[in-house]
C-alpha cells in the first residue's frame, strides 16, 4: 500500500495486526473502510483511535480571542470605575451629555482625572505603545448639572 495510506491507517491497526490485516483486505479501499467502520464503533463507544492521534486539532479554546471592552456606562457625581481586566491600548468614549472626567491611574495619585466637556467628545486615546490601563475611573464634571450615560469601547 502507499505511504500515506499507510500512515491513515496506523492508529487503527497495531504494528503486530498489519500483516493479519493485509491478509484479509486485498485494497487499500477496503482497508480504509475497516479504518472507518473501526471509527465509527468507537464513535460509538467514545474511544476513538483517531482521538489519540495529535495532528487532530483540538476544539477553540477562546485562547486567541480578542481583549476588549464595550458597553454602556452610568455616569454620576460618585467616581467609580471598569476594571477591564487586561492592559489596554486603546481607548473610545463617546455619548455623554453632560461633562465628564476620566482617569487612568490610581486614585491615590494626583494630576490623573481628564476632563471632557461634551463638545470633547469622542474621545480617543491611543498611545504607539498603548495606554497599559487595566482600570478606568469616571465620574461627572464639576459643571455636570445631572447623570448620564456614555459609551466605552477599550481595546
């Protein structure tokens, strides 16, 4: 039989069977039918030779998706904040209608909070190096006469 043929069929016949195996199936057609039918009774019995064999690929796994944050954000005059979870690079908010203020540092440190009025919206963010936030604070401005609502978007 070809080399390849033979390679389909090695995790369904053990090296001691071959022979027997080529005995009793004269084709390579056949052969690769007995490999099917093996796999489909141990389809059956969830112990498939082919489940061993690595150049099988595994199911997603999620591990290659995307980091990035989006949602609708609640804007009061208490400061609170989105831990995202990853560092991002790239940050969007956009929607507000009332000032805000955004900060990417800790609340302890000084000389952190942006203020954006509405007319300063959108507002992008995005150093060639990235941000390297992994938690955004917000609250309202000091001339916010009320609530609102903006979008994030962060990557």
């Amino acid at each position: 039989m070809p080399e390849h043929i033979e390679r389909a069929l090695a995790p369904y016949f053990e090296e001691g069977e071959r022979g027997l195996w080529t005995q009793l199936v004269e084709d390579q057609t056949d052969a690769l039918l007995v490999a099917v039918l093996i796999e489909l009774q141990a389809l059956n019995a969830e112990d498939s030779p082919s489940r061993q064999t690595p150049d099988i690929p595994a199911p997603r796994s999620g591990e290659n998706e995307a980091e990035y944050y989006a949602g609708e954000i609640e804007i009061t005059s208490d400061e609170q904040s989105v831990d995202l979870g990853f560092k991002a690079e790239d940050v969007l908010i956009y929607g507000a209608s009332e000032p805000i203020e955004i900060a990417f540092k800790d609340p302890a440190k000084s000389n952190r909070a942006i203020p954006l009025g509405t007319s300063d919206l959108p507002y992008n963010v995005a150093p060639e190096t990235g941000l390297g936030a992994e938690e955004i604070w917000y609250r309202l401005g000091d001339s916010a006469s009320g609530s609102t609502t903006a979008q994030l978007v962060v990557f």
